[in-house]
C-alpha cells in the first residue's frame, strides 16, 4: 500500500508530524507551499508544488495518481485536489482520496450554503474519498453532514509534538500568570482578555498576564496598557524560548472569537497548563469538555471569562487537579500514537475499498 500526503506549507507542527509518523511509515509527501506562519525549528529551505510550472504541477499530480493508492490532501479547496478528485472519476484505476481537515461543521443558510452544498456532496459521499477530521465532534460531523459514511470517516487528531513542551516540575509559580499565545489580531480577543484579566487582578502583584505574539494590534495595545506593571508583551518567540514561556506560567487562556482547532491548547495541555478557552475553539471538545483538564467560557454573560480565571487562581486544589489532567491527556491518549493507529485503521479501510471487499 502506497501512501502520498500533499501538505499545505512546512510548519513546525507538519514537520513533526512528518519525522514521527510519515517517514516511520514511509509516507511520501510534499508541501504546497514553501510559507508558513508557525516557524520551523531549524528548518530548511524546501520545493513546494506551486514552485513549479503549471504543466510540471500537472505532471506531478498525475504521476501521483498513477503510482500510489491512497493519496491524502490537507484541506479540499485546492484546484490541485480537484484535479486528483476528477482524474480518479475518469480512471479507470481508481484509487482512494483522503481529505485531511481542521475544519467545524457550521451550519449555513443562503446562498453560500447552497455553493457549499453543492460542492462537497459529490465529493463527500464518493466512495473512494475518506475524511480525516482533526477531532471527533464537530470536525467530524462535517463529513457527515455533506454525504460521507462513517465507515469512511477515521479522526487524524490535530497534533503537536508533545514530548517538546512536557514538563516534570510543578507550576507553583509566583507570580501566578495567565499565558496568552497566538498572532495579536481582532480574531483573537485580546481586548476582552484584558479587560476579564484586569477587573480581578489589577492591583494584585501576585498575577501577571503574559502575552506572546506579534501582530498588527500589538503597538496599540502596548500603549492603552502600559501603565499596568503586571501585564507583560513579550513579543513573538519559538522553538525552546516559547516552551520556556509554557513552563514559567501557570494557565493558559485563548478568548477567540473563531479557531478551527489551536494547537496552542495542545501545547499547553502537554506542558501542563491548564486551559481557560473559549465555546469557539474548536480543540474543547476533545481537549478540555468532560476532560477535567479546564474551563470553557461563554460570551455572554460577559463577565465569564474573569469569572473563570479567578475561579482557577482562588482553588489551588482544583488548579493542580487539572494540571495533572491536562499532562496524562496528552502523555497517555493525546498523542502519535494514536494518530499512528488512526492511520492505520485507516489504510486498512483504503485496501477494502480497492479490493472491493466492503
């Protein structure tokens, strides 16, 4: 069984992926493109496919069909991965698509539902096409709603290195410090973290909210909230500096108003963080609902993000509780490991469909 995965761009959570579960498993693969927002650590410089000319890109994805049997594409509205889609309806030698997917099953009305409609349903409820949602919830319920059996549905959880960020002391750091992580954008709320962070903690020298990440409203945001000593703009870090971060903070909180996944909150889990996220997120509900591992807040009413945090600050028992939680989640289920036997079973459903045996 020959396995190919077109990957988006090589971000430092691909490339672990690719070290511990593609090359282990002799996936051959290649990267769209050559950018990426998540920093590599020590990274080389690598060919993309849209490096290519047009003609080469078609040549190579027509040599992929011809000489694997399970091609595996991260995400599904690329033209390259329609192409793959129409050439194996008109092959002869059909071979078996896998749609790799962050994406939430959000319900949509008019007529961008209609357009969405239309364009997954055929592609879905083909039965040479798999769906590798990252997470067992609403990133599932995706692929089924457009026409995908279940029988085809296998969860590829989103994934980081967690042997990186894995921590053997304790937090009982002074002071204790709330930990934002992520690009400084409207999306991600910070305003509102702020503000929750502020109405309990303003004059308490024993808090501090620490936040990594640069982005357009950081220079703003310095500003408005310089005059307060105990909230801390480190700027962008990576690699070991940003693990160092993780491992001298206490929870992390991410207050954004829409997030596929955010593998922050795996990382924080693996080093031990508890995680205060919020209903948007889309890792909660395998990461943190039911897990014991933190706190789910509302927007509404607005005061439940500051009434979440300072929950977490007054109860040390309850803090340490799912501090534990949160480093067995990731140690022991969370991992490559299962994403490894995910995989597997997946490949396994790849050679009923060849053989016609399902």
């Amino acid at each position: 069984m020959k396995v190919f995965t077109f990957f988006v761009e090589p971000s430092s959570y691909t490339r672990d992926l690719i070290s511990n579960i593609h090359e282990k498993m002799s996936i051959d693969y290649i990267f769209l493109n050559n950018s990426s927002h998540a920093i590599a650590d020590g990274g080389k410089e690598i060919e993309a496919l849209t490096e290519k000319s047009l003609p080469r890109q078609i040549r190579f994805l027509l040599n992929v069909h011809k000489n694997y049997d399970l091609i595996i594409f991260n995400g599904y509205d690329k033209w390259q991965f329609m192409l793959l889609f129409i050439l194996n309806l008109l092959s002869r030698n059909r071979k078996v698509l896998a749609i790799d997917s962050d994406t939430r099953f959000r319900k949509r009305s008019g007529i961008k539902g209609l357009i969405k409609k239309l364009y997954l349903t055929p592609i879905f409820s083909n039965r040479n096409v798999l769906g590798f949602p990252g997470g067992n919830f609403t990133h599932k319920e995706l692929f089924r709603r457009y026409g995908m059996k279940e029988d085809n549905i296998f969860l590829m959880p989103m994934m980081v290195n967690n042997k990186k960020f894995f921590f053997n002391g304790t937090h009982k750091n002074k002071p204790f410090t709330f930990l934002f992580v992520g690009r400084i954008i409207p999306l991600k709320q910070i305003d509102l973290l702020i503000e929750s962070f502020l109405s309990n903690f303003a004059n308490n020298e024993n808090a501090v909210l620490k936040i990594v990440g640069g982005g357009k409203l950081l220079t703003g945001l310095k500003k408005k909230y310089d005059n307060h000593s105990n909230i801390i703009f480190t700027g962008p870090k990576f690699g070991k500096d940003l693990v160092n971060e993780y491992h001298s903070s206490n929870v992390l909180v991410l207050p954004s108003e829409r997030e596929q996944w955010g593998l922050v909150v795996n990382e924080a889990l693996a080093a031990g963080l508890p995680v205060i996220a919020s209903e948007e997120v889309g890792a909660i509900f395998d990461l943190i609902d039911k897990r014991d591992t933190g706190y789910i807040f509302s927007f509404e009413p607005k005061d439940d993000l500051a009434n979440k945090m300072k929950l977490i600050y007054d109860d040390k028992n309850l803090y340490e509780k799912m501090s534990k939680n949160a480093s067995k989640l990731m140690q022991e289920y969370w991992n490559y490991d299962l994403y490894k036997a995910s995989l597997s079973k997946a490949i396994g459903r790849c050679k009923q469909i060849l053989e016609r045996k399902d």
